[in-house]
C-alpha cells in the first residue's frame, strides 16, 4: 500500500470522516477548513438523526441499509462515540418506505414510550433501529483521531486555487501557501461548485437551506425522536431540545426566524412541561444537494487526482461513504457500493469508474 499525498477540503462530518479512515490506514493526509474550528458550515445546524426508513431510490438503498451496521463499528471503534440510539417515532409521514424497519405502535405503547405528548395519534410507526448524534461532536472525534494517526488540519485556512497541470491537480493553493497532493479530496459541502467551475468541471449541486431551532429545557422532555406533520424534535441532551422545519422564503411570514418561533411555540403547546421551553436560537444550514438528492462519490474522470464527496443526508451517510471512497483512494479498486453515486449519471456527468484505474 503506497502512502499518498491527500488533501481534504472542509471539516465538516464528511471530510472529517474520509480524513479518519484515511489517516488511520496510513496515509499523508491534511485537512483544510476555512473556520477556526471544525463542523461550522452546515454539520453544526444539522437535526443529525440517523434515519434510513424513508423512502429512497433502488439503486442507493443499500447505503441506507448499511449506514446504521457502519455507525455500530464505529462506535465499536471509538469508546468515546455517543449514539442516542432511542429510535424514530413518526406519524402522519408519507415519507416511510422500509416498512419492515417499522414496528406499529397503539396509542397505549405510544403513551408509555412518550409520557409528555399532549395528545396522541391512535398508532404510530417506530423505528428502533434509528439514532442520533451530536454532529459537533462527532466531527470532532473523527479529527482528533485522525490527528492521533497523524493527520494534519489547518484552520483558518482558505482555498484559494486548485492547481492543474495538464489533466491532473497537483495541489492546492491557499492562504497559507501551496500544498502538493496526489488527491483532493472535495468535502466543501456547497462551496464545491465555486472550487470546480474554474476548473471547467461544473457540479450539478445547489444549496437546500434547512432551519434548526435549538431550545433550553431544565428537562428531558422527548425520549426518542418524534418526527409527524406539526414537529420534528429530538432532545441533544438532557437540558438542550432540537426541532427542524423545512425553509419556506425570507418573508417576514414565513422567514426563518417566524417559521423557528412558530416551531418553538407547537413545542411548547405540544408538550407536558413545554411551557419551561426557552428559545435559544434558529439557523439555517445549507444543505449542498445533489440534482437527484443521492450523494455525488468518485474520481473525476476528465481531471484525475480529484476526488468527490458530495452528498445530502451526511449525517446517516458520511461514515459509511468515507469508509468505502478511503478504500477506492488506497487500492484504487473500485467499490461496487459507490457505482451509483458516480458524477456520470447526470446528463452532462464528466465522471465514470475508468477513472479509478487512473488516478
């Protein structure tokens, strides 16, 4: 196994996880992030729930089946890796697809597993399988155990140019110097099309804005996480509650800041003890998606040395996806998970698995 010159772009929860399982197989790997700290773009404003039920394209539901398995190892791996695993509670959602995930639950199991409901559905769906994580907190550990492998991370630190030769990048030039690499790896979340157009290489990815209301509770007031068409919600800790709503428009109706103290106030409706709720703030996060919404993963075909790591849905699938691309980088064989991930798909994709061989 060579040991290659990788350089990774954000350190966000997927660049932390590629940086992880690259740094722990050896490999010379440093981590760029423009912030002064990791998890600061979009991962720090995620609702992070691990959540694999919905409904999802054939052809990527395999990365779904197997992102909880992954989340297991790696918690197997890390003894310091906190998962809520309290499972998925959901009603009113036609959005489950993997019904034999879901156990069906009456309004008396309903009652037991959440005693602080107002009111109750007469059934609802339960996923056990399903978690959460703090996101901050888990990139975090993923970068400092990469650093204990001998990964390097400079925040701080802005890309400023990719650097081509030829067909291939050789480096990356930032506001701290040139750094020369054998592959770059694009965790940028949204700032992907702004380090590829100049490239000439477009990306078909466009920022989905999301809205997270983070609450101050003396209580634990949900014990699992609870997703139906009033609330999504889940409990951080004991003394912080999260919510998420979709992102309307920035009207002064419907802005994010009026559609945050809306979700705040059916909390506090919505809860025995919900009156204790304080506000404490409402962000929005900008989700980098994809033209389809599946994660964009592999070599670029017309620019070789340049790997990409573009998905929705990071949180459920950054670790298993950053397990698999780890592997395709060191071997440079290719992994049958990711086919369908692969740039090519798109009408004018510039990205095919020949690439691999010729990284």
């Amino acid at each position: 196994m060579s040991k290659q010159k990788i350089v990774i772009i954000g350190a966000g929860i997927v660049g932390a996880s590629v940086a992880y399982h690259l740094a722990k197989r050896n490999q010379d790997v440093t981590v760029i992030e423009r912030h002064p700290a990791a998890a600061r773009e979009v991962t720090e404003k995620s609702f992070a729930w691990i959540h694999t039920t919905h409904k999802v394209a054939p052809e990527f539901r395999h990365l779904y089946d197997a992102s909880v398995e992954e989340y297991h190892t790696l918690q197997q791996e890390l003894s310091e890796l906190q998962i809520q695993w309290h499972g998925a509670l959901t009603w009113d959602n036609p959005a489950l697809g993997e019904q034999h995930c879901l156990q069906k639950l009456n309004r008396e199991q309903l009652e037991a597993l959440e005693p602080n409901l107002q009111e109750y559905p007469e059934e609802a769906m339960f996923a056990s399988e399903e978690g959460a994580v703090d996101p901050v907190g888990l990139t975090e550990l993923l970068l400092s155990k990469a650093r204990e492998y001998g990964a390097k991370v400079q925040f701080g630190t802005s890309v400023t140019q990719l650097q081509q030769e030829d067909s291939r990048l050789v480096g990356v030039h930032t506001s701290n110097g040139f750094l020369e690499s054998d592959v770059v790896v694009l965790a940028a979340g949204t700032g992907v099309t702004e380090l590829c157009d100049p490239l000439g290489c477009p990306m078909p990815v466009t920022p989905s804005p999301s809205i997270l209301i983070r609450m101050k509770t003396e209580n634990r007031l949900i014990r699992t996480l609870i997703s139906n068409a009033q609330f999504e919600a889940r409990q951080l800790t004991d003394h912080t509650l999260l919510a998420a709503e979709d992102y309307i428009d920035e009207s002064v109706g419907n802005g994010p800041e009026a559609v945050g103290k809306r979700a705040y106030e059916t909390l506090r409706r919505s809860l025995k003890g919900g009156e204790q709720l304080e506000l404490e703030s409402i962000t929005v996060g900008m989700r980098p998606m994809p033209e389809d919404g599946y994660p964009i993963v592999g070599y670029h075909d017309h620019l070789k040395g340049l790997y990409l790591t573009v998905m929705h849905s990071a949180i459920t699938l950054a670790p298993l996806i950053a397990h698999l691309a780890a592997s395709e980088i060191i071997n440079r064989e290719l992994r049958s998970e990711l086919v369908p991930c692969r740039l090519s798909r798109f009408k004018d994709g510039t990205s095919d698995d020949s690439a691999v061989s010729r990284a």
